[in-house]
C-alpha cells in the first residue's frame, strides 16, 4: 500500500504562482489576461474562475474599469504568499 504522507506539491502551486506574479508590482491593477500571461497559468479561461475564487477569499482586489475587470494583490495576499513561501516544503498526512 502506498504511503499515507502526500506532499502538497500543487495543491497550493497555482495559488502561489498567481499571487507572485501580482506581489511583483502590488500597486498595479491587472486584467485577467495580463495576469494569466504573467503567472504561466494557461488556459486564460482557467485565470477568470480562479482570479474569482481568489477575490472570494480577499487575497486580490477586483474593480471594473471601461467594463473590463482588474485585479490586485491585498495586504491579506502579501501575507498568504509569504505563508505559502515559508511552508512550501510542508507536508499533510490525512488523519
């Protein structure tokens, strides 16, 4: 039988790519598809639902500007992606 100890590589990859790419200039507003381009993460329709969840849980800002949606890092971002960067080596063992 296989180990109970899984490693969480990918479980928080793409959280952590997305919020760096936006940590890179925190101040700047970005549309999805720049953001997308920036972070690696492909399909750009895949970035539209995760740049939601992401505003859901406060790590990015969202706005509408000229009736395109934009998005930024928040205080609460920065501090989940210094979490995400110490802790990127830990490991989850299901109970």
């Amino acid at each position: 039988m296989a180990s109970s100890v899984r490693t969480q590589v990918g479980y928080n990859t793409a959280k952590r790519r997305a919020l760096e790419a936006l940590a890179r200039v925190p101040d700047r507003w970005w549309t999805v598809e720049d953001w997308a381009h920036a972070s690696g993460i492909a399909p750009k329709r895949r970035m539209y639902t995760y740049a939601l969840r992401l505003a859901s849980y406060d790590l990015v800002a969202r706005a509408a500007i000229s009736g395109r949606v934009i998005y930024r890092i928040t205080p609460e971002g920065l501090a989940r992606l210094e979490w995400l960067r110490v802790n990127s080596a830990a490991r989850f063992t299901p109970k």
